[in-house]
C-alpha cells in the first residue's frame, strides 16, 4: 500500500493525533520505550555487521551482550525480572499485536477460566504502543455505551498499568460476576488527558443480523458479528429479502469483529460459488487452500460489502474473498485480525500464545499485516459524544449530519453506477503468489 494512499493518510493522522495528546506519563513511557528499542537495535546493526553469520545465535549473542552492559553500566541497579518481562513483551509486540505472554500463575489461571462463561464489558482488544488498544466495542455492551471506539487506549485497568500486560490476562481481568464494575483508564482520539472509565459488567448479548429493503430494489444486511448461527441468518435474510423482491444486496461488516476465521469463510461462500475463498499458512503449518462450494452459495444478485475500521477477523476473510470479483468493497481499511493462534507451553509452566498460521486474501496477502483495503474508499465520520467537556482535536472527517451514512450512500452508489460483473471469472485455487 502507498504511503500516499488517502486512507493510509488517515490512519497516520489518526495516530498522530493520538500521540498528540497523550498524557505526560504516557508521553514519558513510549519514548523511554522507544529509546531503549532505538538503542538496542543500533548496538544490533553494529554487532551484526562485525558478525561472520546473521542467525538466532548471533541475535541472542546482542541481546545477552546488552542484558550485561544494562547490569553493569546504568545509573542504578537494574530490576532485571521486569527488563526481561519488557523485552519479551516488546519482542512479541514487534511480531503479532495479539500475542501473549502469560507466566505460570496467570497461564494456570488463564486455563481455569478461559471457557467459564463469565459477564464481560464487550472490549475486544490488540497490543497498540506497548499499551492496550481497543479494535472495538461488541455493539450493545458496556464498553460500547461508554463510548469506547477504535483507536482508543487502555492505559491501566483496576489502577493496575496495562504497559507490558498480556493480552490474553488483560480478558481475564475484564470478566467477573454481571453487576460489578471494573475501572480503565483510556485515552480517547482527540481527548487531550486520560479518562477514568467505570464499566458494570453485563452478560454479553450478540446482535442479531438485520435486514431491510432499501429503494431502487437494494436489499440491505447488517451483520455486526459472526458468532453462534450468524451465517445461517444471514442467509435467511438474503432468501427473505429476493422474496420481497430485491435485484441487488449490500452486505454491511462494520463493526462486526468476533466470530470465527472458519464463519468468515461461510459467509463468503453464501455469496461465492467457485474458486478461492482464503488459504491459511504458517511457518509449521502446510498451506490449506478453503475454496468455494456450489452447494452452499445462495445467490448471484449483484453485491456491495461495506466495511470499516473495526471490521476485523472472519468478516476481514469474508470481505477479502468478495473484492473485486463478487463485489465492490466500500469503507475503510479494515482492522487487520486473521490467524490461527495456539499456547506454546514453556519449561517453567508459562506460555506464549500466539499466531502459528495467517489467513491469505486470494491475492497472497496476509491479511492480519496489510488487512483488506476498499475498492471504494469512504471514510466514516467523526462521532461527537457528549461524556465529558474535554475539547477535541478537529476530526480527520467531518461529523454527519443526523440520519445521514456516507458509507451507506456511496455503497448505493457504486452498486447501482459500478457494478461488479454477475458471471465474473473466479481467483484460481492454485494461485502461490504471497505478498507481505
């Protein structure tokens, strides 16, 4: 993707206006971060270039070499536990954004309660500047009435700093028993100071896909997750809506960031009769290619998805597969969330869960690094909220007027004036091509 990409400007803008107003002891913390990451990797380049070889040994050699320089050299005795701590969150940082490492208490925990059903707020987070970042709010739930969106940071949850925290314990410090409440501290886009947060926790209800018929004969499905039977509703609700005498659909995916890789390759292929869907691959994994089935493909009415900045997982899948060939995807770049993750045990009874294998768009990209960028791109407007009276940096796009969806609009647009191809030619299954 092209720096100069507009909605990669976006995104760059959105990050810098959230570093812009960071709190000093945030401020404080990335850049003391940052300057020991900066170090580290130029101590690196120096080694590596006097080295015979460029493996993992000669890496370990550097990083042993700084461990002991810090022990011997910096102003005052080092905690090396919580150097090592940082080191091996930053590692895993720099690598996979959602993955974890848990020590032997909190995986023994992890274990006991990752499948007791639990009340929970709705966040569904990611790793973002060594801090918590939130892909987005399950619609309906706590977070999401609080006004938790995208982009936001979770700077501690229960006063306890969220810098280096697992991801995975982070989840199990947001669950507990419905009626109690949990506080985070969050730094909202374009808010210039944290927040303190008080969240009830509440049994999560999932919204159920909706359909309506839109003028010019244009069915309209909105499907904010793909958890439980989603898919199977969504079909119903295509079936329902050519009743009623739709000619074309438009699929809506945004905020829909929960279900399965396995429900985002179902719902592709209600659209998607033959050719290739995804393929996973992993370093020990053998490429598995999910092509399209005829049997289970439903319609062939023309098609607009739309999607947005907290699409993410199995519907990231489902968008990737349509584009271009099916249908016209029109939105935002989505969040980037699509890979097999596993715990790895360790020796001393701690683990490291983690990505083993990504989902490929048919086109060779991976989709948890590059996510799925719109044929169309209209960006969403800036929500105005009214919970504090903390001044806001001017919003990248401008609010929008009441009742008014500009993504909607041009997804209406380009469907009736763009339409893709009914009989279009399918991705061959066979394709190798991978791109980063």
């Amino acid at each position: 993707m092209s720096v100069l990409d507009p909605l990669s400007s976006f995104w760059y803008s959105d990050i810098r206006g959230i570093c812009a107003v960071m709190s000093r002891q945030f401020k404080f913390a990335v850049v003391a971060s940052s300057t020991c990451l900066v170090a580290l990797l130029l101590f690196g380049a120096v080694y590596a270039r006097s080295a015979s070889t460029d493996g993992p040994y000669n890496q370990l050699g550097v990083y042993t070499e700084v461990l002991e320089r810090i022990k011997a050299d910096y102003v005052e005795e080092p905690d090396m536990k919580a150097v090592t701590l940082g080191a091996i969150n930053g590692l895993l940082e720099s690598l996979d954004p959602y993955a974890s490492y848990l020590n032997a208490d909190q995986y023994k925990q992890y274990l006991k309660e990752k499948d007791v059903p639990k009340a929970d707020v709705g966040l569904i987070l990611s790793k973002r500047f060594g801090y918590l970042g939130i892909i987005d709010s399950i619609p309906g739930s706590p977070a999401a009435k609080a006004g938790l969106v995208t982009g936001t940071v979770v700077e501690s949850i229960n006063n306890v700093s969220s810098r280096d925290m697992p991801l995975a314990f982070a989840g199990i410090l947001l669950k507990g028993e419905a009626g109690t409440t949990v506080d985070v501290s969050v730094l909202r886009p374009g808010k210039s100071e944290a927040q303190k947060v008080t969240l009830t926790r509440a049994q999560i209800a999932y919204p159920a896909v909706m359909a309506r018929m839109l003028p010019d004969q244009i069915g309209l499905i909105q499907v904010e997750t793909l958890v439980d039977n989603r898919v199977d509703e969504v079909a119903a609700k295509v079936k329902e809506l050519e009743k009623q005498g739709a000619k074309r659909l438009i699929l809506d995916l945004r905020h829909c960031a929960t279900g399965s890789p396995e429900a985002g390759i179902e719902l592709a292929n209600l659209f998607e009769d033959k050719g290739l869907i995804t393929y996973s691959l992993g370093q020990r994994m053998s490429r598995q290619n999910h092509d399209a089935q005829a049997s289970k493909a439903i319609t062939k009415l023309p098609l607009a998805v739309i999607t947005d900045r907290a699409t993410a997982g199995g519907s990231e899948i489902a968008a990737a597969a349509l584009e271009g060939t099916r249908a016209q995807v029109v939105g935002e770049r989505t969040y980037g969330d699509a890979a097999i993750r596993k715990p790895v045990t360790l020796d001393d009874g701690s683990a490291i869960i983690l990505s083993v294998a990504k989902f490929y768009s048919p086109d060779g990209k991976a989709i948890q690094d590059n996510g799925v960028t719109p044929t169309v791109t209209q960006l969403e407007p800036e929500a105005t909220t009214d919970l504090d009276d903390d001044s806001a940096a001017s919003p990248a796009v401008p609010a929008a007027k009441p009742g008014e969806d500009l993504l909607l609009e041009k997804a209406i647009d380009t469907l009736k004036n763009h339409p893709v191809a009914r009989n279009h030619v399918p991705r061959p299954a066979g394709s190798l091509r991978r791109a980063g």
